[in-house]
C-alpha cells in the first residue's frame, strides 16, 4: 500500500477501538489537509460480495454497545466513488456503522435495519484524527452474509478482497481533496464482520488511513 502512494505519509493504526483512539491522537498533530482511511469492511445487505467497494457518505458508532453517539459525514464519497468505478470496481456508497465487535449473523441484520450499508471497526474513533479537516473512508468488502469468513471457501473471499483493495490504492494514488497530496494512516483491522479464521486476515488487517498534505513534495 506504501509503494502505491508516492507523496503521502501512510500510517498503520490497528485494529479495533482502542488503537484507533490511540492512533487519532497522533494523527491530529499531524499537518495536512485531510485523513483517509482504507481498508476492508463487512456487508450487510444481501448484494453484498467480497471485493465490493464501499465509499462512506458517513460513518457513525453502533448506538447500543455503549459508545458515545458519533457520526461524522463524508463530504468527498461522490468523487471517490466515480474515481473508483471508472478504474472498473463495483462500487457503492452510503453510511458505515462502526462496532467494537465482530458483527456476523443476527447482529449484520441488526445493523442493516438501523440503516447502514457495511460494518467495520475504526473509521468512527479515527475521526478525530482529522481534527477539523476533511475525513473519508474507502472500505473493500472482506465478508458478507453470503460468504462469513468461517465458511470452508473463506480463502478466496480473502483473495479476492485483497486485491480489491490493491486496485483501490492504485486508483486513488493521485487522487486528493482540493488537489493536496494525501497523507495516509494505516490501521491494522479488516474492521468487517468477521475474524478471517483460517486466512490470517483479520477484519481491518489492511486499513490505510491517510492525510492530504499541501506541503508534501510532488
């Protein structure tokens, strides 16, 4: 993902709650001119297949694990969606719910129903890393209700997904909100619905989070 980015400053900030929290503090005091966050999500609606794209046209917390109710809009998903499909990815937009944990079966139902299109785990808490500036926030399905990651065929689910995401850092290596450079922060969850058992491949394992820097050299 580094390679793919020449210009940008890309920061791995792990999976989950805690290291996003702890990562946002970092990247706050980080001059640039916004964050984006790539990585894998899980879908939640029945059209959901892994190495879809997902574009957030906002992110907000799951409002019954006891998080502080956050939402946070998306203000470029329109852009980077067309940036993305005219590379030919299968991509879609719309709202994120981000969970402190794995969401699979009954839970993906519930999640859906509140209104949002995929699952993931740090985007929400990340936020805060843009400190005023513009955050979004890219996300390749890794697993859906049709295809869980504990089911035998997982693998290629992962594959697939994987290089999904490739593509997108490909396709966005020159892309940037008010043309800046962007500069990246790389969080280390698949941040989906699933723990990848038996892939190696977490949910949020291949998150990049970034931020457009105007100084960056070109």
């Amino acid at each position: 993902m580094r390679s793919g980015w020449r210009g940008a400053r890309v920061r791995k900030t792990g999976m989950g709650t805690e290291r996003s929290i702890a990562a946002a503090a970092g990247l706050a005091r980080e001059p640039a001119e916004g964050l984006l966050v790539l990585g894998f999500c899980g879908g939640l609606d029945a059209r959901a297949r892994p190495g879809e794209v997902i574009v957030a046209t906002e992110v907000y917390s799951a409002t019954d694990e006891g998080h502080a109710p956050v939402r946070v809009r998306c203000p470029h998903a329109e852009p980077l969606a067309t940036a993305l499909q005219a590379g030919g990815l299968d991509v879609r937009s719309g709202p994120m719910v981000c969970v402190s944990k794995i969401a699979v079966g009954e839970r993906r139902e519930q999640l859906l129903a509140d209104g949002a299109l995929a699952v993931e785990m740090e985007s929400v808490w990340l936020a805060a890393g843009a400190a005023g500036r513009s955050l979004n926030v890219v996300r390749v399905v890794l697993d859906s209700p049709s295809h869980e990651l504990m089911r035998p065929h997982a693998v290629f689910s992962a594959v697939r997904a994987a290089r999904a995401l490739r593509t997108v850092a490909r396709e966005l290596r020159g892309w940037a909100p008010s043309h800046v450079r962007p500069h990246f922060a790389h969080t280390a969850g698949a941040g989906a619905g699933a723990g990848a058992a038996g892939t190696r491949i977490h949910p949020g394992a291949c998150d990049q989070t970034g931020l457009h820097d105007r100084s960056s050299p070109g």
